[in-house]
C-alpha cells in the first residue's frame, strides 16, 4: 500500500560530480560523513597538544629538540616557555569540546542516522545542512589560524583557557603574550562556530518534529533520536548566549567598549587610558562574562555527552539482545538533564565573588542532576541484566561508557557542593571530573557509535581484533590518566599551572604526574590503531550484510550504504518499538520496527512489574 | 572476554577506592576553625561517592560476567521493558540521597559566606597583580591609609596606589606576605589590579577570586602556627605558576609586635619571620 | 504525535510550470499532469522559523540580560538621548507588519499580483527601516556619542546593530520571495510555496515586535 506519506519523494535528486556529490553534497549521509572526518582530525591535534602539556609538566625543563626547531618563539632551545603551555592548555580545550565533542556525536553521527532512523529520506533543510558544515569547518580552519597569527612572540595561541575569563582575554596584547591577534581569530572561530551549530540544531529539531515516517511515534524513537533531539534544543538555547558574549568580548577589545572591564586597572605598568595600548574603561564587570560563558558552558557538557549515552542505551540493548530497560524513565531522564542543565552554570563561579546566595540555589539544583543520572545508569544496568551479551568492540565500548560515566559524573556530588568548592575550586580534581566524563566517556560512546555503525555506512566491519585491543589499551589507559588527578586535586595541586617546581607542596606528587604522563603517552599513541583500523577496513574489512548485527532500528532494515534517499523510493512503516529482542514466541530473538509479521503484544509493556 | 572485563572493571576500582582510602596523596592538615567541619562534610560525600561508584561498577561488572551469551540455541534474554516501581523506588532514594548531601554541604559555606567578619577581626587589604601578591597592613593607627589606582606606580614600589599625602597611610606596611594571627579572626579584603587571580592556601581550606573592579571580603579563623603556601588558582598569564605568597600565621606576641611596625621594620621582621619558621607542605 | 499536519483538499490542475522550492517538489506526476496534493512536509518551514526564532531570541535575551547587568554594576550608567527618527522607525517597521500580512493573505486567496505588490511595498518599508536607522545613528555621531562612549549608547549601538542585521536578513527572504512571486508560472499556490512564505511573515513580525521591545527596554526600561 503506497499512500501519500510513503511514496518516497525525492525532493533533491541524487548528485553527480565528484563536487556535489562529496564536497557541496545535501544528503545528511555526505555531510554526517564530513562531521566526523572533520573531528578524527581535530582530535589528532587536540590529543597532540595535551601529549605535548604532559611533556613540559614531568619533564620541565628537558630540552626537546624537535620542538625547539618546530617552535622557536614558544620553545626556544627545546624547553617550552609558559606561554607556549598555556596556549597549548586553551587550544587542547577549544578544540576538543567545539571540534569533537560538539560535532561528532551530534553533527556526525546524528546527521547521518537521525533520519534514517525516523524514515525521513533526508534531513529537513538539506541545504542549511550542508551549510552548517562549511560553516563549522571554516570555523575550524580559523582556529587554527589563531596557532599561527598570534603575533611576533608568537606562542601557540591565545592563552586565556577555553573559558577565556575576562579581563585576561578583554585587555589584549597589555595583558601579555599570545593576548593579541590569536585572541581575536580564536572569539571569530568561536563565533562562527556557533551559527554552524545553531544552523545544525534548526535541522534536527525541525526534522525529527515533522518527519517521522508512518507509525513512528515519538515514544517508538530509538533513545539515540532523543538524545540528538534534546541535545539540539541545548544547542539551539546555549550557543546564541555564547555568541553574544563573543560579540560583547571581541567589542571590548576591539572597539574600547566596558562590558567586562572595569576601570582603575593597572596592567603591565600602564594605567588604563593613559596609553594608546590600553584605552580609558570604566564600570564593566568581569563577572558577567562568566555568567554568559556558563550559561552557554553547562548546557555545553550536556550537549557533549547525552548523544555519547543514547549511542549507549542502543547499543547496549542491540547486544544484550534486550529491550532498553524502563525506555520511558530514559526519555525522561534525558529530558530532566537536560533541562537542569541549564539552571546550574553558577556551580562555575562558586568562588568567583558572586553572590553567596545564588551559589546555595545553583548548588542545590547541582546535586539534583545526579538524580536522572543516577537513573539512566541503573536503567544502563537494569539492561543488562537477564541478557545474552555478544562482546563485540561496540559493546565493550558501550559498557566501557557506563563504567567512566559513572566514574567521572560521581564526583559531581563533590564538585556541586559549594561548601567543598573552597577547597575544590581550580584544582586538579576539577579536570578530572571533566576528563572523565567529556574526555572519556563521550569518546568511548563515540568510539562505540563507530564501531556500531561503520558496517553500514561502508559496508565492512572494522577489524574486531584491533578493535578489542584499541579497547582494553583505552580503557585502562585512561583510568590511569584520570584517576590519579583526583587526589592531585585534594592535595591542592591548581589547574593551568605550566609547571609544578615552584611549590614545596606539590613535590610529593611527582611520581604521579610522571605515571599520568606515562599512561597518557601510551593511551594516545594506541589510537593510531584506531586510525589504521579505519583506513585499513574500509577496503579489506569482512563484508557486513545490511543488518550487520540483527538489529532492530530502522538503518537495518535499508541497503548498506543506504541509497540516496535512505530508502529506495519506499518509506518505511513502523509496527514495534526500537528495542524488541527477546519477543517470546517471536520467531528471531529480535523483532525490526519494520516486521508487519510479528505481533508483539500491549505495546511492548511485557515484564511490566 | 565478560569474564576478563568484569575483572579488569572490579581491579580499577579496587586500585581507585585504594588510592582513596590509603591517604598516601591526600589533603594538608587543616589549619583554619571551619576545616574540621570541611573535612568531615568531605569525608561523608566520599563515603557516599565511594559507596556509590563501587556498588555501580561491581554490579555492572557482575552483570557481565554473568549475562554473557553461551551461544545456546533458542536461549533468550529475558523479555522486561523495565519496572515502574524500581523506577520510582531508585529516583526517591537516590534524590533523598543527593538532596541531603546537598544542603549539608551548605552549612560550612553559610558560616563563612553568608555572614560578615566579625568585629574586631584583623584585617589585611589584598590587592594581586600579574604575578605577585600585595598585603597592605594599617599599622599602628589600625586604619587603612587611602589608595587610589592612579596612584600605582611598580617601579616605585608603590604596588598598591597608596597616598603619600594621607597622614593614615604613614604608618601602613605594603609586603609580599601574608601574616596574620592564630586563633582569631582574619578578614582579607580583596581587590586586583589587573585580572583575576585567586588567593588559595590549601591548608587554610579557602579559596577566593580577587576581580578587578570589586573589592571582596572575606574572613577565616586560622587555628595553626606555621608558614603555609599560598597559590594563584585563577589563570592569570604566562607567570600564573610561579605567583607564590606565603602566610605566616602567628602566635599573639609575634603579631602584636609587628603590627604596629611601620614599613622598613614589618619588611625586616617579616623577613626574619619567614626563615624562622619553616614552609609547611604536607 | 507531535506531528502537525494540516490537510488540504487535493487539488487538481492542469499541465502548468512547476512550483519549485529550494528543496525540491511537493506535487508528483501522474500521467503527465500535475497533483496538488496536501504536502506534509510544508509545515516544516513553519517549524523551523519558530525554532529559529528562539535561538534569535536568546541571543537578544543574552545581550538584554547583560544590558540589565551592566546597568546595575559600574555605576557609570548616563542615559543616551533618544534620537527623534526612531520614533519614525518605530511606525515604518509596525506599517511594513501590516503590509505583509495584506500581502499573505492575498497570496492565500491567489490574487498573485496584489500578494507581489504589497510584499514589494513592505519591502521598501524595510529599506526605509534601516534607512532610518542609519539616521539614527548618525544623530547620535554627530553628538559625539559613539560605540565606546558610555554603556548605554554601547548598547545602543550593538542592539540596533544585531536587529538591524537580522532584518536584513530578512528583507533578502522577502526579496526571494517576490523574485519567485514575481517569475512564478504556476496557476494555482502550493502549499508549499503558501509555508514558506507564511514563515518568512512570522519571521518579519518578529523582527518588528523584537524592535518595539529593543526600543522599550533602551529608553522606556529605568
């Protein structure tokens, strides 16, 4: 039967030329593509420079030849100036959370299966879509620029962070080396990024809305659609916050406005407006920065993290050969983090001189996100009990995330207390929280994503004995990294230090970083196995029938690769939830959205206690 | 490989709820009133913690390790889509859980926070710039003499923009430590010249940004003698590393006499101080 | 289902031009003659202008709440004379709302010339908008009160600014819309064709309520 809704209609023909069709290309599938190799690049750099930072903290004052002749500003003889470090620290961020984190998981894989997953032949605005990349990759490609054209005493970059604090990084070249020129290219890259983002997050809002082919509820939607949809609404709500505080930054320094500096400053033996370089300011206030980067900033590891755990939940039940347990609390737990997130950025600025009041409300409202945290990792649990696990690198990389999220998010309770927070604050248990989660978990539920889908974005399954070794190398690997830092931070040691001898207190934590240092040259060096693996399987790889691994979702049950519109002409009609494995009586252990066949009955609400 | 990964989950965490429990890295004796109720309010939260991330990583790992698939035909997980009333049951727990770690870690922030110093503390003014740290002390008057930014002038040692003209600030000592008493309390009053830093003294268990353009107080009872560290904790530029203060926390006949010395003699005393106590780091 | 679906009668006409959007086409052949069918998928252009709008909005929240902010702190706050042209700004952007509208609903009841002729008019309003706003500007240059001057004229500057760049973005909307108006062969609207510019109107009205409250909250607020 082919009514209206499901006579496919191709409402952009499928390309020719090797420009539209890989380059400028409209299909979702092209430009999911593109996100991802944009990121497996912007991670190469981004882990590069934090190999390079653990250098220069266990080994200070070593001289490294090559460096020497690759960076002779920053690292003059071989030995990394401070400012070469904190470039190294606010580049390694930036990169990182914009490149990867925020594309990746949502532009990446998002873009590619979101609408497959919902039967939609395309996303809503294929145009917009293919903008949204160039967009974000010129972004990145301004960046990287900012490496480059940060001024004569060039170091690596800016060096604000990549939280850029004001008045530091709203006083320019006064306020010190590598203030300058990289400063304004890293708020323009930033900037452009946001419209890329707030492009992309139009697309799957308006597309998982108005698209969801026949018998596609939304409480039928595989948890990964909900996760990339309430990520998008994050992005929608967050990131205009974050542009609007790159605007007002990039007006102070360029036009000698005072949105966040105040007056009276005295910087670098210059009174402020007695000297060209450092105009007349009055009455801005640097806090208010804060409150607008946080604001963007919590919303922002929200974002960072909820695709990596509805990649989770899905692949999770796909080899558990289970249904998700208690589907429902997920979507709810993934609405409630989400909303929370972004009523708690103060737990940013506890010690930031704002008012004490506020800090009790944001830490009180802190504590609460624990609670659907807390919930989706006993779902997470709950899934896998009473299955039937299939090991595969997919898989271990999905039980891989629960365990580092619950590693990483569980220090949360600490960090969100305020009271803690004074001993807490800017020590090294604070990148130890973060790391985990977003460093960490996010990747691993990427690396699991990858692992799960490349069979049918290519065909081939990646290599699972190089992948099970890039697995346990990694996830030992990054507990040696990232534990050790918590008790880094409880004996003080404070963050963005470019090196630790100039305190008698942090003597005793040598040996740790120098095992950190050590874990992290290993656990960064394995991934060029991922990398190789990539390349490797994508000719020789085995051959992966179109439901690679008798999976339920909707991208199993179309050709591998999907034909231009995903699905030849047909849009699919959906009979069953996502997650029917296990159907007692049903003649398979799984039973694909798609199967008119098999009756499963009461909507799936068997087992219901 | 359930087996394998259910052990290897179970070494992680016994090795990380080792390095915990073993206190081998582990926070300085606290120094100040409030860090016995800091400690304690930690102590419960990492038991919490701690409780919490063992009970999660034991029970996944004990789901892999028994859940693995035999490859026997027919055999099947079992069909559940959940149950509602664990559901309810795990969120009230875990909310009565978090909530109330929550607001018990309120109290030691109220006490400090929400309250004033309390009159008769002593009182330092605090002004950082890129990378050092400025104490201005109100000698012998005990009244701060007046400062005015344009008044700043490093390369004649005028750190802090005091006013030659005003009769309070001859008897005011500018220096480069902290030194304050034991047992009574001290309110700081915090101010940046530049951009912000962050006084934090690990010992002390208290942290707080100075912000250009806002004057913050702050106060604190240290209960120790001894020198102690004070770190920058808020990146500040390319020196952020190496601005390092010290405070010297005094017993009463110590303080009192060099608190009514003028500049020469507290810079003097103070020096004599520094070597004779010496820097406390565990 | 949060689908909305809004059907229409199906409508049928005979071989004509087609109606194309930037993504293609709504009607489908058979035997050669063109249906007009209820689309689906044309609301999404509705939904999309709204989604878009509370992303446009929370960047003018964001820059309202550190108005708000700034005001507060500093103490350096000396308020900005309003500039007397804006008050000519103000009825020129409400006259184009209306004109729009007159201009979407004869489109809705296919007068295709009155549709093109009003949205020819509101686009004129537009350019005499920005035009004004230009004026405005130079008002306040020719008191000496620049982008830096104070906070308020700061903000009076990058508000405008910001509205004045997002109007423009949608004065090129209105510009594709009368183009295709104006060249269209088609005899009867798609509904396709009847979204997208009912999108680019909610768009328009945005920008106009968005420029009452810019002028409230700079001269009207304190």
């Amino acid at each position: 039967m082919s009514d209206v809704s499901h006579e496919g209609v191709h409402r952009h023909p499928a390309p020719t030329g090797f420009i539209r069709k890989y380059i400028f290309s409209l299909d979702h599938k092209v430009i999911g593509i593109q996100y991802i190799l944009l990121a497996l690049a912007a991670v190469l750099v981004g882990m590069t420079m934090s190999l390079l930072m653990r250098l220069k903290l266990s080994w200070p004052d070593h001289k490294f030849a090559l460096l020497g002749t690759l960076f002779k500003a920053g690292a003059p003889d071989g030995v990394m100036n401070p400012e070469f470090y904190l470039s190294l620290v606010t580049m390694h961020g930036t990169i990182m959370v914009f490149f990867v984190l925020t594309t990746a998981p949502q532009g990446g894989f998002g873009n590619y299966f979101l609408p497959i997953q919902i039967g939609a032949e395309d996303m809503a605005f294929p145009t917009l879509n293919m903008m949204s990349f160039w967009v974000t990759f010129i972004g990145f490609v301004v960046i990287l620029a900012a490496i480059f054209f940060s001024g004569a005493e060039s170091t690596v970059g800016p060096i604000g962070g990549w939280t850029g604090y004001a008045p530091l990084s709203a006083l320019g070249a006064i306020a010190g080396p590598g203030q300058g020129m990289g400063m304004n290219l890293w708020i323009i890259s930033i900037a452009i990024f946001c419209v890329g983002s707030l492009l992309g997050a139009l697309n799957f809002i308006t597309t998982l809305l108005n698209m969801r082919t026949k018998g596609m509820s939304l409480m039928r939607m595989p948890l990964t659609c909900w996760a990339w949809f309430t990520t998008a609404v994050l992005a929608l709500l967050s990131f205009p916050v974050l542009l609007g505080g790159g605007i007002l930054l990039l007006l102070d320094r360029l036009a000698g406005t005072s949105f966040f500096i105040p007056g009276g400053l005295y910087v670098s033996g210059v009174l402020s407006g007695t000297n060209p370089n450092f105009p007349l300011h009055t009455g801005g206030s640097p806090i208010l920065w804060q409150h607008l980067f946080w604001f963007f900033g919590h919303p922002e590891v929200y974002i960072a993290i909820l695709p990596g755990m509805g990649a989770t939940s899905h692949i999770l039940a796909t080899f558990a050969r289970k249904p998700v347990f208690g589907y429902r609390a997920m979507v709810f737990a993934i609405f409630a983090i989400g909303l929370l997130g972004f009523f708690v950025w103060g737990h940013h600025m506890f010690i930031s001189g704002m008012s004490p009041y506020s800090a009790i409300a944001f830490s009180v409202l802190t504590l609460s996100i624990g609670v659907p945290s807390a919930v989706k990792t006993f779902n997470w649990i709950g899934t896998l009990w009473g299955a039937r696990i299939r090991f595969t690198t997919a898989m271990l990389f999905a039980i891989g995330f629960v365990s580092l999220f619950v590693s990483g998010g569980i220090t949360g309770l600490i960090l969100g207390q305020s009271s803690l927070d004074l001993a807490m604050h800017d020590t090294y248990i604070v990148p130890a929280h973060f790391h985990l989660v977003m460093g960490v978990a996010s990747i691993f539920g990427m690396f699991a994503a990858i692992y799960f889908w490349f069979p049918k974005m290519f065909g081939r399954y990646l290599d699972e004995r190089i992948g099970k070794i890039h697995f346990w190398v990694t996830f030992v690997g990054v507990y040696c990294i990232f534990v050790p830092m918590h008790v880094m931070g409880l004996v003080g040691m404070p963050r963005r230090y470019s090196q630790f001898t100039e305190y008698g207190f942090l003597n005793k934590l040598h040996p740790l970083v120098l095992f950190v240092s050590i874990s992290a040259i290993i656990t960064i060096t394995v991934q060029l196995l991922f990398y190789f693996n990539l390349v490797w399987s994508l000719f020789k790889g085995a051959k992966a029938p179109d439901n690679a691994w008798e999976a339920t979702t909707l991208e199993w049950s179309t050709s591998t690769p999907p034909p231009h519109d995903n699905f030849a002409g047909v849009l699919p009609t959906v009979y069953h939830g996502p997650y029917e494995f296990a159907v007692p009586g049903a003649p398979n252990d799984f039973v694909m959205q798609t199967d008119a066949e098999v009756e499963v009955s009461s909507n799936g609400h068997n087992g219901h206690h | 490989m359930g087996r394998v990964l259910a052990v290897i989950i179970w070494i992680i965490t016994a090795l990380s709820v080792l390095m915990f429990v073993s206190k081998k890295w582990w926070f300085p004796a606290a120094i100040s009133e409030h860090g016995p109720a800091l400690d304690r309010q930690f102590l419960i939260t990492i038991l919490v913690v701690g409780i919490s991330f063992a009970a999660a990583q034991i029970g996944l790992g004990w789901m892999v390790w028994k859940y693995r698939d035999t490859g026997k035909a027919g055999d099947r997980g079992t069909y559940t889509h959940g149950s509602n009333r664990l559901e309810v049951l795990w969120t009230v727990i875990t909310a009565v859980v978090f909530i109330t770690l929550a607001v018990m870690g309120q109290s030691v922030w109220a006490q400090l926070r929400l309250h004033d110093a309390p009159a008769g503390s002593y009182t330092v003014e605090v002004v950082a710039q890129q990378f050092q740290w400025n104490f201005h002390y109100p000698g012998k008057d005990n009244v701060f003499g007046h400062t005015d930014p344009k008044l700043i002038d490093d390369s004649a040692l005028n750190y802090v923009g005091l006013d030659p003209g005003d009769p309070n600030a001859k008897d005011d000592a500018v220096t480069a430590s902290l030194v304050v008493p034991v047992n009574r309390p001290v309110e700081l009053r915090l101010r940046s010249k530049d951009v912000i830093h962050s006084f934090w003294v690990p010992p002390l268990r208290f942290k707080q940004d100075l912000v250009p353009g806002m004057e913050i107080k702050v106060h604190f009872t240290p209960t120790k003698v001894g020198k102690y560290e004070l770190a920058c904790a808020e990146l500040c530029g390319q020196q952020h590393y190496k601005m390092r203060a010290f405070m010297l926390v005094l017993p009463d006949e110590e303080l009192n006499a060099i608190r009514v010395m003028s500049q020469e003699q507290f810079q003097a005393r103070m020096t004599e101080l520094l070597a004779k106590y010496p820097t406390v780091i565990d | 289902m949060a689908t909305m679906v809004t059907t229409k009668p199906v409508i049928k006409s005979g071989t004509g031009g087609k109606a194309s959007g930037p993504n293609g086409n709504g009607s489908k052949r058979r035997n050669g003659r063109e249906f007009l069918e209820p689309d689906p998928h044309a609301n999404r252009y509705r939904i999309g202008m709204w989604v878009a709008l509370a992303s446009i909005g929370m960047l003018f929240t964001a820059l309202s709440s550190a108005y708000v902010v700034r005001a507060g702190a500093g103490g350096d706050w000396v308020d900005i004379r309003m500039p007397r042209v804006l008050l000519l700004s103000t009825a020129l952007i409400l006259v184009s709302s209306v004109t729009l509208e007159v201009s979407k609903r004869n489109l809705k009841a296919s007068s295709l010339v009155g549709h093109s002729r009003w949205l020819m008019l509101t686009m004129l309003l537009g350019l005499a908008f920005l035009g004004s706003q230009l004026l405005a500007w130079k008002q306040l240059a020719q008191q000496g009160i620049y982008l830096a001057s104070n906070p308020h004229s700061s903000f009076f500057y990058l508000l405008t600014a910001t509205h004045a760049v997002h109007l423009g973005g949608g004065l090129l909307a209105l510009i594709f819309v009368w183009t295709r108006s104006r060249f269209s062969t088609a005899l009867k609207v798609s509904p396709r064709r009847q979204a997208a510019t009912d999108a680019v109107a909610i768009y328009w009205h945005f920008m106009d309520a968005l420029w009452i409250y810019l002028f409230l909250l700079l001269f009207l607020w304190r």
